[in-house]
C-alpha cells in the first residue's frame, strides 16, 4: 500500500464517522423520495442486496460509482427491468465509457411506473366524495458520474443526480371550515418537487484472496418540502467487504470461483441493515447467487443466476433474480448487459 493511498483511505474513514452516527435517529420513517432506494441490477439484488463493493458493471453507478473505475468493457451499457409488488415496476438504464487512463464516465436513468389511481374531491353527497379522473404519479432520476482508479488497489466516484418526483394535483381547502360552510374556498395545486443530488464512495483492493472493501454515502441534498412539512432524502452511509475463501486452501482456478459478501447499511431514518449474500462461479460463464437481508418486515431471502458469454469480442450478460415479499408476493429482477 503506497502513502497515497493510505491517505486517502484514512480521510474517507475519518469523514464517514460523524455522518455514520447522525444516520442512526434524525427521523424516523419520514424521508421522501423513497423511489431512490429501489434496487437495481439482478446480479446485485441475487446476492441479496450486496452492492457497494462487487459490482463491476455500469450498474455500479447505483450502488457504489467508485467501483466504475474496474468496469473492464471500454464502453458498457446495463438495461434493468423490475416487476415489483402491487404493479409498481420500475425501469433503469446505466452505461459508462473510459476515457483512456483518465478515468470512468458514467450514465443512469431510474423511472418508475406506479400506474393508475383515481381522483376525489371531498362532497357534500352521500359518499363524501366525487371522482374527478385518474392521474399517473412519475418520478424520474437522471445522473451522471466519474471515477478513477488512483493505484492497482483503490478508486473513487462521484455520481450527480436530477430527481424529480410528481405526485399529481389536489384540491387544497384555503377557507372555510366545512363543505357545508358558505365561506368554502378550494385550490387546485400541483405536488411536483425536484433535487440535484449525488452520491460518493471509494473501492480498496487488499490484492489478497479477493478481500476487497467499499464505502458509500448516497442520497446527499437539501431538504425539500411539501406544503409545512420538510423532508430529506432517503441518505444512507454503506460499507461492504468480500473474501474468496477457496484461495486460502487452494491455487486460484480458473473453472470454479466462490465470492462471498457483506454489506452494512445505515438508513437516515432507521436502524442498520446487514446483508450478506454469495455466488459461485463456473468457468466464468454461470454463476448461480443467494443472499440474505436482515432488518426489514417482509424481506428476507433472495436467489438469482446469471450468464455471460463474449460473442464476436461483444461480452453479453444475463442476470435474474428473485425476491419473496412476504403477504405481498414478490419482486422479479432482468438485467441484460453488453461490453465493447
């Protein structure tokens, strides 16, 4: 490890201490823009969530954009399709290119499909209400990101984000006490609020049986507000490690490879979450994964697989997994992914 290197490493330990300790409380519950916590890639979400320090994808621009630097592909591009519970599916694109030894440039698109709902305005009829139409809440993030790799061992990442989220229009009550109070004024107003915000983290390399270390910070912006109420984004502090343990036993093999992973995650506004999930690889072309996350009400257990095979010098990649959802069912998970 040269001097540099342990420079910045310790610096980013010493700047993710206090912020570790304010994610613990703050709020409880009451963050906005949820639509950013929803996970992306189906290589990720097989290994039950684990993220931040073995994505070596363009998805990485989601869950760690440090690790954009080992991306091998000169130019990658990731397309992810999730079918979530209650028919809120969600689409997400991400792409990077190198930009010789200077470093990574990435790309990513988050766009969610919540689908239908019906519109009331409170009435002084039998039922209370009217129906006034159905209306389709979106919201969207766009960013980009950077990273470099400074050594053989470590890199680290910037990734900016556009969010916007769009939860439609309401009739707001600005006087009067009633529906039947003749001095009853109604608003029409409209419930859009958007954000930049961006993301930072750092990858280390230990060069020694696969253990390898990331952290990240997520979610870092200004508090928005809707009507008298300010919230803040769904901020997290991640740290993860792997290890390849058949390397303490045996030579590296080229036929058969196991990774396993740890990641442990502290939401603004609840308590840490510990997800730890592994894959086996044979001769580079199927891997077959299994996680587990602790900490949440209906999730738990995840399982997935994936193929990759290079195709006239294009390396090609499917990934699927699979999520149980408890009494809500459960979530399906497709990337396709393609290198040059």
């Amino acid at each position: 490890m040269n001097f540099r290197t342990t420079i910045c490493i310790g610096a980013m330990l010493m700047s993710l201490t206090p912020l570790v300790s304010e994610a613990q409380i703050v709020k409880k519950a009451q963050v906005g823009f949820r639509f950013l916590e929803n996970p992306v890639s189906a290589e990720v979400m097989g290994r039950g969530g684990v993220g931040v320090v073995n994505t070596m994808t363009s998805n990485s621009v989601f869950w760690n954009p440090a690790l954009l630097g080992w991306v091998k592909p000169d130019i990658d591009l990731s397309l992810n399709h999730v079918r979530g519970i209650a028919e809120i599916n969600y689409n997400a694109v991400a792409a990077s290119a190198r930009l010789g030894d200077f470093g990574v440039l990435g790309f990513s698109l988050l766009a969610m499909d919540y689908g239908d709902f019906y519109t009331t305005v409170r009435a002084a009829n039998e039922q209370g209400y009217m129906e006034t139409g159905t209306f389709s809440p979106t919201a969207l993030a766009i960013g980009t990101a950077f990273s470099q790799r400074v050594s053989e061992r470590f890199s680290y990442g910037v990734h900016v984000k556009y969010v916007r989220q769009n939860l439609g229009d309401a009739w707001v009550s600005t006087a009067g006490d009633s529906l039947n109070d003749p001095r009853l004024a109604l608003e029409k107003r409209k419930y859009v609020r958007d954000v930049v915000a961006f993301d930072v983290g750092a990858y280390y390399d230990f060069l020694y049986n696969g253990i390898t270390f990331g952290a990240t910070l997520q979610n870092i912006s200004r508090e928005l507000q809707f009507e008298n109420e300010e919230f803040p984004l769904p901020f997290a502090v991640s740290f993860g490690l792997t290890i390849e343990p058949l390397q303490f036993f045996f030579d590296r093999d080229t036929l058969h490879n196991v990774v396993l992973a740890i990641e442990s995650k502290h939401p603004r506004d609840f308590g840490e979450k510990v997800k730890v999930g592994g894959e086996y690889n044979f001769a580079n072309t199927f891997i077959a994964r299994v996680g587990y996350a602790s900490n949440y009400t209906e999730r738990g257990w995840t399982f997935g697989f994936g193929v990759q095979q290079e195709i006239g010098g294009f390396p090609l990649r499917v990934d699927y997994a699979y999520e149980p959802f408890g009494v809500l069912g459960g979530r399906h998970f497709i990337s396709l992914g393609i290198g040059y």
